[in-house]
C-alpha cells in the first residue's frame, strides 16, 4: 500500500552539501520524492530523483519548498530529505 506525506522545509544546507548529494541519499528509497518551490507565482516541481529536474529547481539556501513523498517508504523518505535541508 503506498502512503502519501506532504511537509512545507525551509532549505538550510551547509556550504559544503550539494542537492546532488542529496539524490544519491535518497536513491535508496522506493517512493516517489517531489519537491515543490513557487516562483514569482509559478509553480516549479522536481522528481528528487531526476538530476536533470534538480538543475532546474536551483534550490538556494532560505528557499521554502513542498516535500511529498509517495510510495511505501514514504514517511522515512520524508525524514531523510528534511534532516539532509537542514542539517
């Protein structure tokens, strides 16, 4: 059964992290990871697992996003991207 969890992060990553690294952790996991970001009224979304749709998301650090992870890891998903954003 999969299972659908949503949270509103605020981005705190240390000059060190990238967003890449971030994809690698998360690999792992077999649910679905979106991240959400407006911009300047626009919606931008991004499967966290797509390289190619984090180049575009360009996350910066104090940017609020929406995490939803779906899938049957999800809750532990969401936990893994929420401690990786702010460390």
């Amino acid at each position: 059964m999969s299972e659908k969890v949503s949270k509103d992060v605020k981005v705190h990553m240390k000059e060190t992290q990238t967003i890449m690294e971030l994809s690698q952790i998360i690999q792992s996991y077999d649910s679905e990871i979106i991240l959400k970001k407006v911009v300047q009224g626009s919606v931008h979304e991004a499967n966290l697992k797509s390289f190619l749709g984090l180049i575009n998301l360009r996350l910066q650090e104090g940017d609020e996003i929406e995490v939803t992870c779906i899938g049957p890891d999800a809750a532990q998903a969401l936990k893994e991207v929420e401690t990786f954003l702010q460390p």
